[in-house]
C-alpha cells in the first residue's frame, strides 16, 4: 500500500515536470529556432491530447518525424507493392529502431528498452 500511495504522490509532480519539459522543448524552444532560421512550417506537434485512439496519436505527436517515416519508409513500401497494413508494421518498427539507437547514444546501454516498449504499441494501433 506504501508504494502504491507513493507512486500516486509522485504522479502530479511528474506530470508537471513533463508537461514543462513539453512545453519548453517542444513549442518554445523549437518555434525560438523556427524564428531565428525563418523554418517556414512550424507545425511540430498536432493537438496529440484530443487523439482518440493509438493511432492518432503517433500521428500528431512528433509532426516532422512522422512525415519523414511517411514519406521516406511508409510510401516506398507502398510503391513497391507491400499492403497497406505490412507498410505501417514496418515502418513503425523503423521508429522503435531509431529510438533504441537514441537511448543507446544517450545511455551508453544496449538492453532494448525502447524498441521493447514501441513494439509493445503494435498490437494496440
């Protein structure tokens, strides 16, 4: 019971601190960029909290990398005559990969936890 009301204790800060972390990395901090270099398309992120599904979700939430990963992985597969349902598999598993290989850089520890946990999406989008 202790851990359970601790785990509920740290919730809001935690929710705060990356809400923060959100707000500073991901709208200030690249529009402040997007400003200064003249980035036409300043779109980074949808509105990812109205997202009705898993789904949608990944779509709105990271805006230029999942253009790229639909642009660069998901319409060649498309284009080489993979259906529509394999296309999507793999490119999603081309994002588990790169943030594996992020982790790794950041860590310095191969052990597969993000690829781990982006797989685990699969079965639910």
């Amino acid at each position: 019971m202790k851990i359970f009301t601790a785990v509920l204790g740290t919730g809001v800060p935690c929710t705060y601190i990356w809400l923060s972390i959100f707000y500073g990395l991901f709208h200030a901090w690249t529009n402040f960029w997007g400003e200064v270099t003249r980035f036409a398309d300043r779109r980074f992120y949808s509105d990812w909290w109205n997202a009705g599904d898993l789904a949608e979700y990944w779509r709105k939430w990271n805006y230029p990398i999942h253009n790229w990963l639909v642009r660069h992985c998901y319409y060649p597969l498309i284009r080489r005559g993979l259906p529509s349902e394999i296309a999507q598999l793999l490119t999603f598993l081309v994002s588990a990969i790169f943030h594996e290989y992020i982790i790794i850089g950041i860590f310095r520890v191969c052990n597969l936890f993000a690829f781990t946990l982006m797989a685990a999406n699969v079965p639910l989008i």
